[in-house]
C-alpha cells in the first residue's frame, strides 16, 4: 500500500513539475445573457487533439505548452470565438460566445459538431431549448419530456404522457434532476404535461443508462435539467399566451456582470374560464388547474467563487363538488425543491461544487360528505441532501473527478386518517426514515490520441433509519438507529475508439443500486403511485447495463449516425402481488413480490444537425420482460411498455427570418394490456377472468404533428414576438389509450355478449401561442 | 366510514377527472384479438350456520370464452349435471345429493332460485341441477373445517373452508344524512370484537326482496380501535339503483331491513376481496388483479360462515 502511494506521489510531481506546460482555464458564456453554457467546447485550434469541455457550471480547464496558441470555443448553436495567446504562465481565459439571434427557434449552424464522435460515453444526449422549441406543441405547451420521448431508447407511458420509459426500465428508474434536486413527479395534469417550463430551462441532458459515476440511485437513465442562472447584461422580460395556460418570465442583473435573477412562472386557466357556466349540481365548484414557479439567483463572490440559490415550487389542484351530495373533494399535489450551491477554485484545475438540496413531493386527497364526514389520504417523500463534487485537471489526458453526498430521506408513502361523527380512525403506518450515501471516483482518461476510457467507480450505502417498529421482529428502533443497510460497489465504464475523423466505435457497462422505489398497480404512471424505500423486506433494485455502438458522421459532420445496442439485467424488480387489493390494513411493502427482469434492444439514431433543414429519425427495436416467481406461474412476461417498433421522425425547416415548419411523426406498436380470456357465472353475476398478463397490444400508435412559426419584423429591435401555430394529430388518428369491456349488452332475447371498446382522448387539436419578449 | 375506502380504492374518480379535464375523449367498439380458452370448472358452495341457514351446497358450472355469444340456453348447459360430490367433515365423508330443479313443485323451484340466485326462466330449458346436503347429514359447527370433493368427468376439484366462531353486533341504527331527502337514513353498526382478526361479509334484504350484499361487502377489524368502532352499511344496490342517486345506500323509513351479518374465513375473505375489486375495475388506470379462489383444480369459491340475522324497521 505505502508503495502503491510513493509511485501515486511520483507521478503526481513528474506532472505538476512540467515546467513548460500551463494551465488555461475559465469560463464559457453566452455574450448577451453571461449564462454560461454547459458542455462548449475549448480545443486548440491548431492540435485539435488538446481540448476540454465545460462542466455543468461553464468552467473549463486545460494543460498547454508554452508558446503560441489559437483556442476557439464552440457551442451547438453559437459562433465560435478565437483567442490568440502566447503561452508563458497560467491563464485564465473567459469566452462569451454570441448566438447571433435570441428567442429564435432556429437551430444556428455550428462549427464544431463532431461531439457524435468524439464523445466517449454512450447513450448521452443533449436538447438545447431552442430546439425544442421549434416543435410542434400539445395546446400550446412547450414540453421537455414530450421531445425526450422522441429519442431513440425511450418510449412514453401512453397517449399524452410524460412519463418515460428508457431502455426497457420502470418509470421509477430514471434520475430527474433539476439543478441536482431530485424531482419525484414529472408530470402536471396527470401526466399530460411536465412539470419543466421551458422558459426557465437552459441545459437537459439525459444519459440511457446509469451515467457517469457522479449519478446514482436509479438504472435506467438520468434526466439533468439545468435552470437557466438569469440574464446579467440586461432586463428581459418573456411571455406567452397560450390555449391553456400563460406564462412569464423576468430576468436580469442584479449586479451587472456579478449577479443575476431569473423569476418564471406559469398558471393554466382552462377550467377557470368555464367556471360561470359549471351551474349543474354535479360539477359546480369543480376546477382544476396548475400552476409552477422557478426562481433562481446567483452571484459571482469572486473569480474563484460563485453562489447559485435556485427553487422551483409547482401545484396540480383538482376540486370537485357535488351540491346534490355534499361531497367534495380536493386533490393538491406537486413538488417543491430548492438547491443551494458553491462553485470554488481551489486553482486553476481544480474545482468543486459543493451543494444543499431540498426537495419534496406529496400529494394529499381530502374529501368531505355527509354529516361532517372527512378523511385525507396523502404521500410525501421529503429529502435533504449534501453533496460535493470535486473536479480535478491533472493532465490534457486525465480529469480526475470525485465527491460525496448524503441523502436523508422521510418517505410516508400513505397515511390516512378520517373522522365521522366525531370518531377520529388513523392508518397505523409510520414514515420511514432512511440515510442514502455515496462516495465516488471517476478518471476521464485519454489513453491514446483514439482511445479514450471514462472509468468510474461508486460505493452506495443505504440505511434504513429509526424511528421504527418492525413488522418482522416486533423490535422498536430508536431515532437514527440503523434497521437495516444495504450497499454495494457500481463501476462504470465508457470506451470510444476513433476509427477515422468520422467514425468511433463505443462501448459501455455500468452497474447500480436503486434504493427507493415507485411502485404502481396501474397500468399508467400517475400522481397517486407512491414511493417506498429499500427496508427489512423491500431489497434494493440492481441493474447492468451493456452496450456497444458504432457512430458515424457524413458530409463534414451534417449528418450523424449511431447505431447502439443494448442488454439490461435487473434484479430486486417490484411488483405487487397478484392477488392485490388497494387497503389500509397492511403495509404496502407487504404487498410486494420481486423479481428480475430484462431488457434489450437495438437504437439507430439519424440526425441533420445544419443547415435549413434539420432534424432526426429514431427508430428503436426492443423488448422489456420481467420475471416473478409469484406471478404467472413464473413464467416470463412483457412490461406494459414493451415496444417492439419505436420510431420517431422530427423535421424543422427554416424558410426565412420569419417562417420556420416543423413536423413530428411518431410511431410506436401497441401498449400492452391484460386482456379478459372468460367469464364466469357466480353470484348471480357473470364475472371475467383475466388472460396471460400483457400479453395483448393495443393497436399501434402513430401520430404526425406540424407547427409554423412567424415572427414578425419590427422596428424596435428590443421587442420581439413569435406566433407559434399547431396541429396536434393532424390525420386525427385515434390512438387508444385503453379499452374497456361492457358486460351488461344481454339483448331482448336473453342472448349475451360482451364488447369491448376502444377509448382515444387526443383527437386533432390545432393551438397557437403567442411568444414575446423585450 | 365505508364509502370512503370505496371511493379511494376505486379507480374510477381518475377517469372522471380525465373526463372532467378534456371533455374530448370518444370511444367506439373494437373486436380484440381471441385469448386462448379453455373451458374451467366454476365452483360456487356454501356451509352455513345461521338462522334459516341452507344446508351446504355446490352449484357446478363451466367458464364461457370472453367474446362468446351465449344465449339462455348456452348459460342453462353451463351448468354441470354429472358429478359425483362428497363433503369430508371430521374424518367422516358425506355425499351431497344431486337434485334438478325442474324436478321440484313450481313454489319450491322459485324459492330455492331465490335462494341460489338463478333466473327461474332458466329452469325451463334447461336440466339445472345442484348438489346439496339434503337430509343435513353433515354437522355443521363452528370452528369445523369442511373438506369438498368434486369429480367431473377426469377433473378432481378440491377445496377446503372453516367456519369461524361467531362476532354479533353491538348494536345496529339508522341515521338520516344531511344534505339528502329526509325519508331516508343510513344504516350504522356498532362493533367492538373480541381479540384477534376478524373477517366479515355481510348481506340485507329490504322487506320480502332478496338477500343482496354491496359493491364491497368484506372487511376485517384490524383497524378497529380497542373500543370498537361505528361505522356504515351502505344498502346494497341492486340492479334497478341508478348511478349517482344520492339515495342508493339509503334506507328508506318504514322499510323492514334484514340484514345477514356474518364472519367468514380468511380465504372466504380474499375471495370476495378480489372478487369484488375485479368486478370494478377497469379503465387506464386499472390494475390488473385477479380473484384468488381456494378451489383447486378450478375456480370460485368454497365458503363456511356464521351468521346472524338482525331485522328492523327504519326510522
């Protein structure tokens, strides 16, 4: 051991005494807004083999010899910037990178678009807002996870939805994070919209597997969605009027250059607008809307240490009256998270994040009726987190990066409590208290001028924590006493060979841990499903991941290909139990089975990335199975979101300065259900019974979507607008969203026969929305 | 307090608020593709022991495939005619008789379909026979185990139950609800059971109609408070009840309610359970359950029970 640290030493001074070799390093920004901008790339114009790219606060760090150099920044929509240095000392070098346009949604032309290639992990994407922008649009509403569902090796959970299924795993399996806060719920209006405003949004990254090492706890994806840090040049103000909803969004300095705010907000109106003509017994008093709120501040301390304060607090409300039974109910729900962080230069090349994060999920239903009869069923998850990311720039071939972090989680996944009459009953259920942790080391290694590894290794512990008394054993546990701990090593590793200018070979394996776990009974992801920690009965989740790709890119990097396979095996998979009746009576880890699963597919991803025409096809072949052993026998089945043809097609063509078309086709075979096999006659009813589990598939789905966007000229060259016009479904294809069986169909001569019936919600439904900004 | 679990466990106030929210949705028939079928044995009997209690009882039937279309002739030949069937009680093994309804005079034929809840008309066109202990050889006791034994054709049905020990009720009143029609009034009960779990189903008539049970009609007392618990007993609906009929678990005043109130085994129970769930649930937001029977070698249930009978009029 004492050796194996002097060789560490050694190499360690060998590196930092090459005196002929110094650090440029800094940060890269947006010239109008100083927003910094999350993975540009720096490199040396002349050795195009020495480049870094900026982390997730802009900053960047490199190693280069004396003398003369041409650094050019690059970022996917910016013109590139040139800096001439002569090179005698340790330099910090800041870039402000101009788009040439702003609230355009224009995809601009990039110098340097080779990231296809040369990145060396797999299955990673990266959607810039202004891209998303340009698509078409359900009722007007921007959606973030709607354009994550068009990616190769992610599928939805139905007609409408938000909720993501990646490469074969539950919803429960993706990481959403937003500015590092754990988001539980993606979904507004039970999923039909998310809860990501797209105005407060700068970066989404989403990674098809476990991610680099910094990533844990879940193992299918990770969705990191940055917030935008607020313009520091200048005030705007932005807006939009949509079908549905309306929104708006201020930002600025507070100290030019130093400190900046952004403030964003958006409220649905729908319901409100009908309220006057609800007059019916049954639905009078009955409203529903959402509504979320981001803010963020930051503030540059000095040129080694920036605070970033950000939160986000959003509410779906659902209510419900009923003059005619004195019953109502109320449904509020949503998320609440706020982040607090410190970006620190130790030096040149090494940085560190250090973090605070709060976040919360809950969901409360409250109902009243007859003679002052109540009840309240909710489901909370409230967490505090403390995590440090380390980040350190050895050499132009190795970035070493490494941290901590521990989550205290209180998970109350229901609680009931109802009172009639004076008589107050409460479920016994207890919160559940529990500690996640994790330390990690990642090295992204440039072996040779074509091969390049990023090798990571991460150890989560998860404590289940007192208070507590155990189903088990009876035993009470004191506040913080462990009940019980789980953990485990999950190495990853990421491996590209580059073959020629154009082409790379990558591959990929990771392992994890997922120790908190959504559970659902429906054959949809909803507001209701609860999560539930990792306790005595209730394992973690395991995964690995394999994977393997060829990338190619043609015509100077206009067009670029991947193909990529994948084998997922999971273990510790949950599901309730066959026989399963929603209750109060018993825990609902005692509910639970578990078993295995495995997923495997094959992703081709085609993408223009320039010129007028831009856009992608995606077209993913898979299958998703788990295996219980008291399910089905044991027999192997497929998940309800086993899609064996996934495909989806985006196209954006800019006319001119005022016009831009796009269009959206996607296709996908059908969600799959339990279909009814029999029926039975018994207590004087005819009852059904239920066939091999998902073993029947809706109709495929396939939908076309087109906007057009007009912005008009105006002489102000301060105020803009943008009107955006959509068709959502334009051949009114009436995709299924589920089918449901009508068994009282006996006709006037005693004969019977049941019928089924599909049920389709989103007809074709144009909208506009309207987009300013000065 | 029952409605509350009902309308929480209920999957059906997603749907509503998805109506509610878009106003847009549209349905039209579909023909699913055919699921494999093959045809099962339905078992439905009962051990009672109660006031008026029936002797035990099979009633035999076969499973139809989903997407058939059965007229009454098809129901009345689901009916199995040709089983042997025995009970095993105590060692002893006692065979339950076959008896064919047409046989019977008109008055009895009517009053035993009232009782195992067939249409009389089906008598007519069809040879519907059941199998019953008639000459009550069988002991039927309070914590007795009953093994049932059915063979038809080359299949072997095995099922087994208990019936528990009894839990009567403290007391049983009606109320009338605010907000709703005065001449009607919810039926509350009193219970504070003795140590341990229980498990419950329970059924009422109105005047001289018939025994019908609600939507949910078993639970247990494990969440009871050491003091016992009031809570309601929502009339059964029956097939006239209109939905959203704010009177549908209402008695009215002057009504005589027999209400049959029993304790039943824990596999008794989770049939009913699942049963009673299964029946209510579909949709996009339905969960895939199925009924757990105790029958093996074929479906449906194989119940003992202890049951009292309460009658009052409402006021």
């Amino acid at each position: 051991m004492q050796n194996y640290l002097w060789v560490i030493l050694c190499f360690w001074v060998v590196s930092v005494g090459q005196s002929q070799v110094y650090t440029v390093s800094g940060y890269v920004k947006d010239a109008s807004t100083g927003e910094t901008l999350i993975g540009a790339n720096v490199y040396d114009k002349n050795n195009t083999q020495i480049g870094a790219s900026t982390n997730d606060y802009g900053f960047y760090s490199m190693r280069l010899e004396k003398g003369g150099h041409t650094l050019t920044a690059s970022y996917l929509g910016y013109e590139d910037q040139e800096v001439i240095l002569d090179l005698s000392s340790d330099q910090r070098i800041n870039f402000n990178l101009s788009s040439g346009v702003r609230i355009e949604e224009v995809v601009v032309e990039a110098k340097k678009k080779d990231a296809n290639i040369s990145r060396t992990e797999m299955g990673v994407v990266e959607l810039p807002m202004n891209e998303i922008k340009s698509l078409p649009v359900l009722m007007g509403e921007t959606d973030i996870l709607k354009v994550v569902q068009l990616l190769p090796g992610v599928s939805s959970a139905g007609e409408g939805s938000t909720g993501l299924y990646v490469r074969g795993g539950g919803p429960d399996q993706n990481l959403v994070l937003l500015d590092e806060a754990v988001v539980y719920n993606t979904g507004h209006m039970l999923g039909f919209f998310s809860v990501f405003n797209g105005d407060a949004v700068k970066n989404i990254t989403l990674h098809k597997g476990g991610g680099p090492a910094k990533y844990g706890g879940r193992l299918s994806s990770v969705l990191d969605v940055r917030m935008k840090d607020g313009n520091n040049q200048s005030f705007h103000v932005k807006g939009g009027i949509g079908v549905i909803s309306s929104k708006l969004n201020i930002e600025g300095p507070i100290v030019k250059n130093k400190a900046s705010f952004v403030l964003s907000g958006r409220r649905t109106y729908v319901l409100d607008i009908v309220q006057p003509f609800l007059t019916g017994d049954n639905f009078k008093g009955t409203n529903y809307y959402f509504y979320d709120f981001n803010a963020k501040v930051n503030y540059t301390l000095s040129d080694r240490d920036r605070l970033y304060l950000s939160g986000y607090f959003g509410r779906d409300v659902f209510s419900y009256k009923s003059s005619k039974q004195a019953f109502s109910v109320n449904f509020p729900y949503g998320n609440a998270t706020s982040t607090i962080r410190w970006n620190h230069l130790f030096n040149d090349r090494f940085f560190m994040n250090l973090s605070g994060i709060f976040n919360n999920y809950r969901f409360d239903f409250e109902g009243a009726a007859q003679e002052n009869a109540s009840f309240t069923l909710s489901s909370e998850v409230l967490d505090y987190t403390l995590k440090s990311d380390f980040e350190f720039y050895w050499n132009n071939t190795n970035t070493i990066k490494f941290g901590l972090q521990s989550m205290y989680h209180r998970l109350s996944p229901r609680t009931l409590s109802f009172n009639q009459g004076g008589q107050k009953v409460s479920s016994p259920f207890a919160p559940k208290y529990a500690v996640e942790s994790a330390v990690y080391l990642q090295d992204d290694w440039t072996v040779t001028r074509d091969f390049e590894v990023h090798a990571g290794l991460r150890y989560s512990m998860f404590n289940h924590i007192g208070p507590y008394t155990s189903n088990l054993t009876g035993r009470t546990y004191k506040d913080w006493e462990i009940v019980k701990t789980y953990g485990g090593w999950e190495p990853r590793l990421s491996m590209k060979y580059t073959l020629n200018a154009n082409t790379s070979l990558k591959s990929a394996i990771s392992y994890g841990n997922q120790y908190i776990h959504l559970v659902s009974n429906s054959t949809s992801t909803l507001p209701i499903d609860v999560w539930v920690p990792s306790s005595e009965l209730v394992p973690p989740q395991t995964g690995i991941q394999l994977s393997l790709g060829v990338f190619e890119d043609f015509l100077n990097h206009e067009y670029t290909t991947s193909i990529e396979g994948y084998y997922k095996s999971m273990g510790g998979q949950i599901d309730y139990a066959e026989y399963y009746v929603p209750n109060f009576e018993h825990e609902l880890e005692e509910e639970f089975v578990f078993g295995k699963g495995q997923a495997y597919g094959i992703e081709l991803f085609v993408k223009k990335q320039s010129g007028n025409w831009t856009g992608w096809l995606g077209y993913t072949l898979s299958r998703a199975e788990r295996t219980f052993p008291e399910i089905e026998e044991g027999r192997s089945f497929k998940t309800v979101y086993d899609r064996l043809h996934d495909m989806s097609v985006v196209a954006s063509y800019k006319l001119n300065d005022q016009w831009n078309f796009s269009g959206v086709f996607v296709y996908g075979s059908g969600k799959r259900y339990t279909p009814l096999k029999s029926l039975y006659r018994l207590d004087r009813e005819l009852n059904v019974r239920y066939g091999p589990r998902n073993s029947a598939q809706l109709e495929a789905y396939h939908r076309l979507d087109i906007a057009a966007t007009f912005k008009p000229k105006h002489r102000s060259k301060k105020w803009k607008d943008a009107w955006v016009f959509s068709i959502y479904n334009v051949y009114n294809r009436k995709n299924p969203l589920f089918i449901y069986y009508d068994l009282s169909t006996g006709d006037a001569n005693g004969e019977f026969q049941a019928k089924a019936y599909k049920v389709t919600i989103f007809p074709i439904i144009p909208s506009v929305a309207w987009n300013f900004e000065f | 307090m029952k409605w509350i679990l009902e309308f929480l466990l209920n999957p059906s106030w997603l749907s509503m608020i998805i109506i509610v929210l878009l106003g847009m949705s549209c349905e039209e028939e579909v023909i699913p593709p055919p699921v494999e079928h093959a045809k099962e044995i339905v078992v439905e009997g009962y051990v009672e022991k109660g006031e008026g209690a029936m002797p035990p009882y099979v009633i035999l039937s076969y499973s139809f495939p989903f997407f058939s279309k059965l007229s009454t002739e098809d129901f009345a030949k689901s009916f199995i005619n040709a089983a042997e069937v025995y009970v095993v009680y105590s060692g002893n093994r006692y065979e339950l008789e076959k008896v064919c309804l047409k046989d019977l005079p008109v008055l009895l034929r009517e009053q035993l379909a009232r009782q195992l809840g067939v249409n009389p008309a089906l008598f007519e066109s069809a040879d519907l026979c059941f199998y019953i202990d008639l000459m009550r050889n069988i002991p039927v006791e309070e914590k007795g185990t009953y093994y049932l034994n059915a063979i038809v054709g080359g299949d072997t049905i095995k099922a087994e139950t208990t019936i528990p020990e009894p839990v009567e009720l403290d007391s049983l009143y009606y109320l009338p609800v605010v907000g709703v029609d005065s001449s009607y009034r919810e039926m509350k009960a009193s219970l504070d059971p003795p140590e341990g779990l229980h498990y419950y189903r329970y059924f009422a008539k109105v005047n001289q109609g018939r025994f019908q049970t609600a939507s949910r009609s078993v639970f247990t007392d494990k969440l009871f408070s050491e003091e016992g618990l009031d809570f309601r007993l929502p009339k059964p609906e029956g097939a006239d009840t209109k939905p959203g009929d704010p009177t549908r678990f209402l008695y009215e005043v002057g009504d005589t309610v027999t209400l049959k109130w029993s304790t039943i085994d824990e596999a008794h129970y989770d049939f009913w359970r699942t049963l009673e769930y299964n029946r209510q649930n579909q949709g996009p937001f339905s969960s895939y359950t199925r009924v757990k029977s105790n029958v093996q070698g074929g479906i449906g249930i194989w119940g003992g029970m202890r049951y009292f009978i309460y009658r009052s009029i409402v006021e």
